[in-house]
C-alpha cells in the first residue's frame, strides 16, 4: 500500500533561509501568506526597526477572511515573525479570533514546519511568513 502525504491541490513549503522562503520550488524574496491552494506575495510590508509587526492589521490577513469562492476558510494562521519570535498586536490576535482563525505567532523556521505537518494532517492552516 502506497502512502501520499500530499495533493496537488494543496500548496507545500520546499525550503527556507535567509532571505528567501521556497513554496513548491518557487522562491520568494518577499514576506509571503500561503494557503492549502494559493500563495500571496508581498502581503505584508514589515516595518523597519525594533518590531517588523508593528502596522500589522486585520486588513493584512483580508485574503484569509474573503477567500475566492471555492476555497476553505482556515481556522489557523501560523505567523513567522522572522529569525526571532515576536509578538503581534494582541487586538489582531482578538480580531483573527472573532473571525474564527486562531493566530499562533512564532519564529519563521516554527512556523514552517508546523505548517508542513499541518498541511499534512489535512488541517485548514495558512501561514503569514516573514524572511528570516
């Protein structure tokens, strides 16, 4: 019997570094927002200085809240905050949860390996990447 821990449908991360984040062989240089079906880029422009989460809003998070028609709500968003764990604003935190996603922030390396075991278990998990 032959196991298959993947779908085509779904979207997987293949690497990461500083710099560059790799989602299905495709690298980007740019913070990214990955879905099971579609990967955003450049979806949040961090600030520079002592916290890249700063101006982070909901308004960020609006491909997760009004997907395209046909694909799945997430109920998780996996925030890599980059090479350090940060935290964000806790009234994004409260507002993702009236939505009905939970935002679980961490070091961008957590984050994509929890995304991949995630995705894996065929859980509806996005994940907000920061570079490293």
């Amino acid at each position: 019997m032959k196991m298959h821990l993947e779908s085509p449908e779904q979207r997987l991360i293949s690497g990461y570094g500083p710099g560059t984040l790799a989602v299905d062989g495709k690298d980007y240089s740019t913070p990214i927002l990955i879905t099971p079906q579609r990967v955003i880029a450049d979806w949040y422009t961090p600030d520079v200085g002592d916290n890249p989460l700063a101006s982070l809003t909901i308004a960020a998070f609006d491909a997760l809240l009004n997907p395209p028609e046909g694909e799945e709500l997430v109920e998780i968003c996996l925030l890599g905050t980059g090479k350090d764990h940060r935290f964000p604003p806790m009234p994004l935190i409260a507002e993702l949860g009236e939505a009905g996603i939970a935002l679980e922030a961490m070091h961008t390396r957590a984050a994509c390996r929890t995304y991949s075991v995630l995705i894996n278990e065929g859980r509806p998990v996005a994940a907000a990447l920061l570079q490293i």
